[in-house]
C-alpha cells in the first residue's frame, strides 16, 4: 500500500534503500522537495491531472504497478516534458536530485524477466499444426477467432487471452484434426447411374458449342477452358473404380471447304482424351495437371460407344480433350496454321487484315475485341464485303507480316483463335461427343488424400509389434507424441494420465483407433500445447529453444534445437548465437520477416485502406508497397548493414516503375540486364544518393499509406507513429477531457494552423511539441508517398519547418533524417525494444531497457550491423530470462 507523502517533510525521515524488491522505502528528503515544488500542485490527490497522483511518503517497489508509476515519472522529467513549459523548470541540481535516484531504484527492483503464460496465436497455432502432424496444407477455418494486438503485437503473454469463443474453436480444429488422422468409418455408397448430353456439358469460352445432338471441341489448347469441356453436374461423391461409357464421332469438312487440309493427321483417328478433372480446380489450369484415364480413337462419322473402368477421386468429374485437334491456340502453331491458309485464300487473309487493322494502320490492332463468336461474325462480314480491299492480301506485304507476327506474340491472340473457333465449329473439322454415363463405384479406393492420411496415421502410431496390446501400443504413440506436442520431455506421471483418458474409453466399447482420435483432441486443447512455459518446471533450455524457435521461424523447435536442449547446451551464450544465426530469416516471405514488419510497420493495414482514385494507386502497387518494405528488412538483415541505412540507405529495393511513378526515380537503366530480386514484380536494387528525400524507412510509400487514410494526411498520427516506432520515444495518451481534432472538411485552414489552435492549451502543448514538427515535416508525402509541394486544399504550399525536442531547427524531411542518423541510437533502442518485445512475449521493463542501451552502445562502437544487433539480443539475459 502507498502512504501519503506530507506537504512539509519531516527532518530525518530518509530511509536506506534497500536490495529487497517488497521493501516499502520512504522516499528521500532531496526527491520529495523536488515532488513538492515541481509536480504535487498539478498531481496530488486533488487535482490529479493526467490521472496521475504522487502525494505519497514511500513507495513500495515490489509493486509492478507502483514502478510503472515511477517509472513514467523518470521518462517524463527526463526528456522535459513535465514540468510543462509554462511552469517553473527545475535546475540541474534538482534534476540530478531525482533522477539518478530514480534511475538507481528502479533498477535496484526491477527483475528482468516476467513474462506470463504465453498463448500460441494464430500463426504459431497453425504452423505447429502442420508441424507436428506433417499437414503442410493446414489452415485454420474462416471465422477463427482473431488475436489481441496488444503494444503492437499479436503476440504477446498479456493480450492472448482464452476466451470461450476461441477454446470452443480450438476443440472443433482438434476434432477435424483427428479426423483427418483417424476419419470416422462410412458406409458404402449405393451403385448409381448418372448420365450427361451435349447440353449438360461445360461450354468455356469457345472451347466447345453444341450442334444438334453434338458437343463439337475444335482445339487442343492446353489451357482447358479454351479447349475442354467436362460434366460439372456428375461430381464424384465417393473416391472408387467406376465404368465409364463415351459416345463420339468426327465432324469432317467437306472435300471443297478451304479448310479441309487441316484434316489431323491424313486418315489418323481422332484422340480424344479422357481425363479426371477435380471441380475445385481452376477452369485455367494446364490440361497435363488432370490424370489420363483412357485416350479413346474416334475414326467414324458415326457414334461409336466406348466403355471402360477407371478410378475416380472424391471431387472429380469427367473431362474431354481433342488431343489431336485441327487448330491450336499455342501461338506459334496458330501462326504456321493461319499462315498457310493466308497463302492459299487471299480474301481469307485480306479479311483478317481488315478485322485487325480496321484503319489500315499496322501500329493499332484490334484483336482484343474480337473474342470469340462475334469476332468471327466481324470477319465473316468482310469475306462477303464484295468491295474488300485486297491490295495488301499478299504475304509479301508488310500488313500481312504485322499480322504474321502479332498472332506469333501473345497480345490478343487468345482472342483470335477463340473467335476461329467459330469457323471449326460450323465447317469442321470436330470431335462430337454425344452423351458421358459414369455408373459406380463398382468398389471403393483410396485417394490420395486418404493415401496421405495413411502416411501420416503411420508416422504417428509407428509399427504396431505382433501380439502388443492396445494400451501398449497407446504408451508408444504417447512416448513420441507428447514431447513434440509439449514442446519438451514429458514423465511417466503424464503418460500415464492421458493413457488412462484412452483406457476408459476402450472400456466403453470403443475401437483402438477411436481410443486414439480421443487422445489427439485432448492433447490439442491441452495448456501444454497451446501455451509456451506453463506447468511447474522452472524456465530451462526447452523454454529457450521454443522461444528461439517461434521467435525467429513463427514454428516450434526442429530437432537440433531439442537435442542441444536435452543436453543443456542451447543456453551458453556462443551456442545459442549460432543456432539464432542458423536459423535467421533470409527471405522476405519468411514468416518472422512478414509477421514483424507487417506489425511494426503498421503494412498490415494497407489491405484494408483504399486510396482515393485522384492517386492513382492500384491493388498492385499496394502489394508491392508493401515488399518493398519487406525486401528492405530482408536487405539489412541479410547484409548485416549498418542501422543508418534504415534511415538514409544508398538503395532501394522496389521496381524502377514503381520508384519513377512514386519517387521521381531518374537514374538512368544500366546497359547490362537488370538483377531482379523479385521476377513477377521486377524489385531490384536501384542506387540512391543519400540524403534525398527519398529512400529509408521514412520514404517509403507503405510506411506513407500506413500513417494516412487513403484519403488525407494526419500530421498527428504520422508523429506520434513516428515517435513509437522510429524515435523510441512514445508520447502518452491525450488527457480523457480533450476533443479529438476533427478534419478540416471546407478546406479554409491548413492542418498546421487547426493544429495550433488545438494545442494551444497546456495540457496539450507539452506532447504535441513532441509529436508536431515530426507530422509536419512528413506533410510533403502524400496519403500514397508521392511528393507534394502544397496543401490540397487551398492551394497553399506546405510549411514542413518545425523545432525537434532537443531544440533542433529543420527545415524538411531530409534534414529530419539526417538528425535521426547523427542520433541513430534512438532509433536501435526503438527496434531493440520492439525485436524483444516481438520475441519474448513482454514489454521491455526499466532494467531491460538498460540491457537494450547498453547492447546498442556497444553496437555502435564496434561499428557492427543489424544481424550483429539481432544476435546480440537474442544472447541478452532479457530474451534468455522467463
């Protein structure tokens, strides 16, 4: 309990300070006379502005929660905040009154450590799923309830609370996980029948038409939505062996169509593919992706019946293929084909070109409005056009060899061979199908997914000895099983409890197997499963390697983590930094990389902002925005750079696309073919002078969009933003009874001039002298990233001049930079902090911090790197202490 502090201090009343972290110490004569003079008017039982109360005579420093008090106090008076500006400021003498006095308690009695039981969240959840169960597809159903962030992160010991909702849902995973493992028995389906015509079947894009009792296929595209049709309506509802009967014949030209040279291969039968289709697959997928059940040679004009046996998959439906087929939608096959027709049919050619080129101009093709039927009615119209013009219709012409090579590229070529498919459609040459029947299953079989649960159901049950008994055989999964799930060696006393849940089950009648379905879903709801360190034991190395492990792979330990943890090696200092080095991210899809800047960089929100469409911003750019700033990470990492380059790099890593529309990126390409670190997005690494404006985390479009709306700026949300996850230096909450600032929506005011009003009173001004200048300075970024010049209402060009804390005067962005870079070491305290908090699950505590400062200096003074900054964090006794 705390004992109020009397207005006038009684001599003699200082008390020894003492190493015991509960004493309940009086507070020394020189502190309390600061108290008195500089803080108890505003803070005492009466007013107790900013809900802060300090009339008291002694502090009992066992409290956490006193501590956070005193602590609060050190950071205010500290970094002059309190007492504010309008009031009388203390002295150096009574600065260094209080201070070290503090500094000197608060790490007298504040352990490190105390983290409390620490919840998987839903990352860790499901990569331990599939961890231990080898179910590398594993993800958790829509509506799983999310995770708490809580100081920024969705990770830690005091925002993963288990609520009823979420217990609830972890029972339901662990029954579908057991079912996965152990599926419940079915009965065996009944035999059916089912059948399908021309008009059941898939008509995509111009892959298939139906004429009369018919469904004609003309191409052999690969891409089956543009040469295939299957049966959507006969799906597979039980995997096993069933008769297939097929009905087709050719469609053949007549001797005098101009096409009829495109007769496959002289007399050679059609093949028709019969293939196993799953129907949640894409209609865009490569035909070769889907198993071949039979290739069937139709060579009558006449229906010819064929029946065979295959196997069908839970999922699956029938699908046809022309393997052979007239005309290909392969660019190249497309080319020579309509090349050859060109040369033997001018008016054919002379009708393309001006479908195509409908001006006569060759630099503008059309080809993309001419997808499917109505392309072909377009050309068709042209061939009867008795005034078609046919002086280019030659294939010598420069028309016909534009053509030539705009069919051999892939820019609208598609479409061109969609819409010929109208022609093979009407005059041959077709493979008709004219009616599918699938009866069965004639017996039942195994999928692979059922192969795969086998697979994994021995993996985990192992080879059952002849003669061994059931609850033998039980001890022996459990013997495996726990300590992977545990995360740690388990004793006979916790085998022999979950031994006895299988046994009364057994005794009730059930199956061995079911015994084992029962097991899994205890263990999976089981606290030793779904928290880290609980239980009775004392933190040890199976703690440090689950913490490593999650820390840096978002996985629980792999093997070598849990043997140098059984012999007690993991926590000597060189052994732990190697295996932290081992086990570093080096790829910007990592799950650390992703899951910790997404959450310190706030670019887990960028999902949910839409930019204004005067930006100009599409979904694309957002996605690589947002890589941007993982490759950058990733970068410094990887490299071991130095943390200035943060701040004010030589590079960046985006596409020169993205950097010239964003950046104003004008360096000119390299002669020598670029090295793309990412080939679907072209993120390479493009030089930059420092000190520009861009370039560093604080020029980065992400971090711009995360500390907007979409739609305006908040000066006040990107400083304080920048103050918790650059500076280190977090502001604390407005006062309950201040208003928030409102935007100015009639565009009179700019943001500077309404924010000068609003902080005009003083329980504003102190913070806000803080955060502004920084907002301010980041006013030229757009809510996109984009430089600006001027307000974007009114017209008014931006002042982005301001004073930083320690009376600084800059005049932009990059003179803001450059202050962080001359005081980098703010900047590795505020990642050190976020890194630990991130990793062990807690807020860094006063004494922790201390350890941060003292592993940056050191940092600093040896010239090392990010990586160097990460391993020396990871050996801290702050991440190796419970």
């Amino acid at each position: 309990m705390l004992t109020r502090l009397p207005l006038l201090l009684a001599a003699g009343s200082v008390f020894p300070i003492s190493l015991h972290a509960n004493a309940e110490l009086a507070i020394p004569d020189a502190p309390a006379e600061f108290l008195i003079n500089h803080c108890l008017n505003c803070h005492d039982e009466v007013e107790m502005k900013g809900d802060l109360n300090l009339d008291f005579e002694s502090i009992s420093w066992g409290d956490a929660s006193e501590r956070e008090v005193w602590e609060r106090v050190h950071s205010m008076v500290d970094q002059g905040l309190m007492p504010p500006a309008k009031k009388p400021q203390p002295t150096d003498e009574e600065l260094q009154a209080i201070l070290p006095w503090l500094d000197e308690s608060l790490l007298t009695h504040t352990p490190i450590g105390g983290t409390p039981p620490r919840r998987l969240n839903q990352s860790e959840y499901a990569a331990t799923i599939r961890n231990l169960f080898d179910l590398p597809d594993f993800k958790l159903p829509l509506g799983f309830p999310r995770d708490t962030e809580f100081h920024g992160f969705n990770n830690l010991g005091e925002g993963l609370v288990l609520s009823p909702p979420l217990m609830e849902a972890y029972r339901q995973v662990a029954g579908k996980i057991a079912d996965e493992i152990f599926p419940p028995e079915k009965a065996a389906p009944p035999l059916s029948s089912r059948s399908a015509g021309p008009e059941d079947m898939v008509l995509s894009f111009s892959a298939a038409t139906v004429r009369g009792d018919a469904l004609r296929l003309v191409s052999q595209s690969v891409t089956i939505m543009r040469s295939c049709s299957w049966a959507s309506r006969i799906e597979i509802m039980a995997s096993g062996t069933y008769r297939i009967t097929v009905d087709a014949s050719q469609f053949l030209p007549s001797i005098d169509n101009p096409a009829s040279g495109f007769r496959p291969f002289g007399d050679e039968p059609m093949r028709l593919e019969v293939r196993a289709r799953e129907l949640s697959a894409s209609d865009r997928s490569d035909v070769n992706t889907f198993h071949l059940l039979k290739e069937i040679a139709v060579s009558s004009e006449s229906p010819e019946t064929v029946t065979f046996e295959a196997d069908l998959y839970k999922g699956q439906t029938v699908l046809f293929r022309w393997a052979n087929a007239a005309m290909d939608h392969e660019f190249n096959a497309l080319a020579d084909q309509m090349g050859a027709w060109f040369e033997r049919e001018p008016r054919f050619l002379a009708a393309w070109q001006k479908a195509v080129y409908a001006d006569g101009d060759i630099s503008k093709s059309r080809s993309v409005s001419l997808r499917g039927k109505n392309g072909w009615e377009i050309v068709t119209r042209h061939l009867a056009d008795p005034e078609l013009d046919m002086s280019q219709a030659t294939m010598d012409t420069p028309m016909t060899k534009a053509l030539l090579t705009h069919i051999r590229g892939d820019q609208g070529t598609f479409n061109i061979a969609d819409a010929l498919c109208h022609y093979f459609f009407d005059a041959g040459p077709a493979l008709e199908l004219h009616k599918l029947t699938v009866e069965g299953p004639l017996k039942l079989v195994d999928d692979p997914q059922e192969i795969r649960r086998k697979e994994i159901r021995g993996q985990l049950v192992g080879t059952r000895q002849p003669g061994q008994s059931d609850e033998a055989h039980a001890r022996q999964i459990l013997t495996r099983l726990l300590p992977q799930a545990f995360r740690r060696p388990v004793d006979g006393q916790t085998i022999d409890a979950y031994l006895a849940i299988a046994q009364e089950h057994w005794a009730d009648g059930f199956s061995f197997e079911s015994g084992v379905h029962l097991l899994i879903r205890n263990i999976l709801i089981s606290p030793r499963f779904l928290y880290r360190g609980v239980g009775e034991n004392n933190w040890d190395d199976f703690d440090l390697a689950t913490r490593l492990a999650y820390f840096l792979t978002q996985a629980p330990p792999d093997e070598r983590l849990m043997a140098l943890a059984g012999k007690g090696q993991l926590s000597a200092p060189t052994v732990l930094r190697q295996e932290a080095k081992r086990l570093l991210p080096d790829q910007p899809d990592s799950a650390m990389i992703r899951s910790f800047t997404g959450q310190w960089l706030d670019t887990n929100l960028l999902s949910e902002i839409m930019p204004d469409a005067v930006f100009k911003f599409s979904d694309a750019e957002i996605t690589l925005a947002k890589k941007e700033a993982e490759w950058f990470f990733t970068e410094i990492l990887n490299h071991n750079l130095p943390m200035t380059d943060f701040i004010d790099p030589g590079f960046a890593l985006t596409s020169r696309a993205f950097a010239k529309d964003n950046y104003q990126y004008d360096e000119a390409s390299p002669e020598s073919e670029p090295v793309y670190y990412d080939e679907e997005l072209k993120i390479e690494r493009l030089p930059l002078t420092r000190g520009g404006r861009f370039g560093g985390l604080l020029g980065q479009s992400a971090v711009m969009m995360a500390t907007a709306n979409g739609v305006d700026t908040q000066p006040v949300l990107r400083g304080v933003w920048v103050l918790e996850n650059i500076l280190g230096m977090p502001p604390p909450e407005p006062p309950k009874n201040v208003p928030a600032l409102t935007p100015d929506t009639r565009g009179t005011t700019t943001p500077r001039e309404l924010l000068t009003a609003h902080t005009s009173e003083e329980a504003c001004a102190s913070c806000h002298q803080l955060i502004d200048p920084i907002g301010f300075v980041l006013e030229n970024f757009d809510p996109v990233g984009n430089w600006r010049e001027n307000w974007p209402k009114g017209d008014i060009p931006i002042d982005s001049s301001g004073v930083l804390p320690d009376g600084t005067e800059i005049a932009d962005i990059t003179e803001l930079k450059s202050w962080i870079v001359a005081h980098i070491d703010l900047f590795s305290e505020c990642i050190s902090e976020k890194i630990l908090t991130y990793a062990t699950g807690r807020v860094p505590n006063y004494s922790e911090r201390k350890e941060i400062e003292k592993i940056v200096q050191h940092n600093q003074a040896n010239g090392q790197g990010f990586q160097d900054l990460v391993l020396d964090l990871v050996t801290s006794e702050t991440f190796r202490t419970k």
